[in-house]
C-alpha cells in the first residue's frame, strides 16, 4: 500500500519514466497534464492512473536498480551488474560480519544490508565525511532505519578495527589494505575488490600473491548485451553495457 512520503515510479505510454515522491496535496505535473498524488495512492502500486489529459501511466514502486539507478549522486556507484556478481563471488548471506570500504553514494551498501536481511553487521568505511553523510542519507531513504549499519570516518590504508568475514573494496588502491587482513579477515573468509583499470587489477593480484595467505584468486569483468524482442523483429541492442571494472576475489587462508 502506498503513503505519503513514498517514492514511485511513473511510467507514460511513451515509456519515459518519472521518479515522484508523494506529498500531501501534491501534483506531478506533465506536458501531458497533472496527476494529484491523491490518486496515485489511490491506484497502488502496480496501478495505473489517468493525467488530466486522460494519458494512462503505470504505477510502480522502485526497484534497487530503479533507486540507485536514477538518484543524483557525487560519487561513482557500483553499477548493478557487478552488484549482483559481487554479492554472489563474496558469498553474502544473512549473519556475517562484513566491512567495505569506500562507501560513496551508498548504492552497494544498501545491497549488503539487504542480503543480511537484519542479521549480522556492516561496517562502512569512508574518509570524506560529505559523502559518509549523503550515503546515509540514500540508504534510510530506500531501507528506513537499520541498526547493524556502522559508517566509520578513516583512512583504511592506515588500517582498521574488528575481524571480519568478508571484505568488500572499492578503493582507488586496494591493495594497501591486503596487509591488513592477515589478522582483520577470518581464515577462510573472501575479500572482493572493484577495480576500473588493468594496471591496478594487476598490482591487486601481484600483492595477493606476493602476501601468500590468500588463494583461489579470479579476476574478471561482466558486459551486458541487451536485446530487441518486438514481434518479428528479435535483434541485440546497438548499445551494450561495456567494461565498468574489473572484479577480483580470492580467499584468506591460514597464515
């Protein structure tokens, strides 16, 4: 059910889509006339509803990727596709301790609290408080308030607190962080690193090596190729979601 102070999306018959927050008394106003937010309530989601120009459009809550997808943000997010990989390489799963580092627009924050489901803990490191403060600020947006979220204020290549069992790096050199997982990883646990360009990919699995209590390491990219299917016409796309990074995991062992 649909209320106040939630965010939809509003999908016209041209499929352009309108990311609304419903108010009060408010209107979402269109070239194809205004829709009050009464009736948005009304319609529900999965609903459709009428413009005052009579124009039909869908009414959907937002998905995860919907969210993440079209907030305005400062910083470079995780994109989805390499979401879903990440979560799935790094084995996450309700109860375990996990830190990341760093947080940015908090779009890959909210993917770890929602696979623990409440149960375990996420620890967020950051070192620019500006953004430590607007992540926060999209996660309560689309989750609400959770409690086993820490955003911690650092510089995690000078180290961190707590033991965990996984490790999640999004870090312009995240290789300066390995050292410390000899003792800040569980053994047996898995450290996933994002990682945009080949000459830091290599200096990432070079450390690895070189640190000799991490094995099963695998590096590799995803690329999206979308696909036409309109009646007789069943083609790829033009377009392609291309390299976005490189994604590298491996796992600690006894050392």
């Amino acid at each position: 059910m649909l209320k106040y102070g939630d965010k939809v999306i509003l999908t016209d018959h041209k499929k352009n889509k309108h990311t609304v927050t419903l108010k009060e008394g408010g209107k979402f106003s269109t070239n194809y006339g205004y829709i009050e937010h009464d009736k948005i309530i009304e319609a529900g989601n999965g609903g459709i509803v009428l413009s005052s120009k009579n124009i039909k459009y869908t009414v959907l809550k937002p998905t995860y990727i919907d969210y993440v997808m079209h907030i305005k943000r400062n910083a470079q997010i995780i994109y989805p596709k390499d979401t879903a990989a990440m979560l799935m390489e790094g084995d996450v799963y309700p109860g375990l301790e996990i830190l990341e580092s760093g947080i940015g627009q908090g779009a890959f924050s909210i993917a770890l609290l929602r696979a623990l489901a409440g149960k375990g803990h996420l620890v967020s490191y950051e070192i620019r408080e500006d953004f430590a403060e607007q992540s926060a600020r999209f996660i309560k947006e689309f989750l609400g308030d959770v409690d086993n979220h820490t955003i911690r204020i650092g510089n995690i290549y000078e180290g961190f607190e707590g033991v965990y069992d996984r490790v999640f790096l999004d870090l312009p050199e995240p290789w300066h962080v390995l050292k410390y997982l000899k003792d800040g990883l569980r053994d047996g646990g898995i450290v996933v690193a994002y990682i945009p360009t080949v000459l830091q990919l290599k200096t990432f699995v070079d450390t690895l090596k070189e640190l000799n209590y991490f094995a099963d390491i695998e590096s590799f990219e995803l690329i999206k190729r979308p696909w036409k299917v309109d009646g007789l016409s069943v083609r790829p796309e033009m377009w392609i979601y291309n390299h976005s990074a490189f994604i590298c995991r491996a796992r600690k062992m006894q050392s």
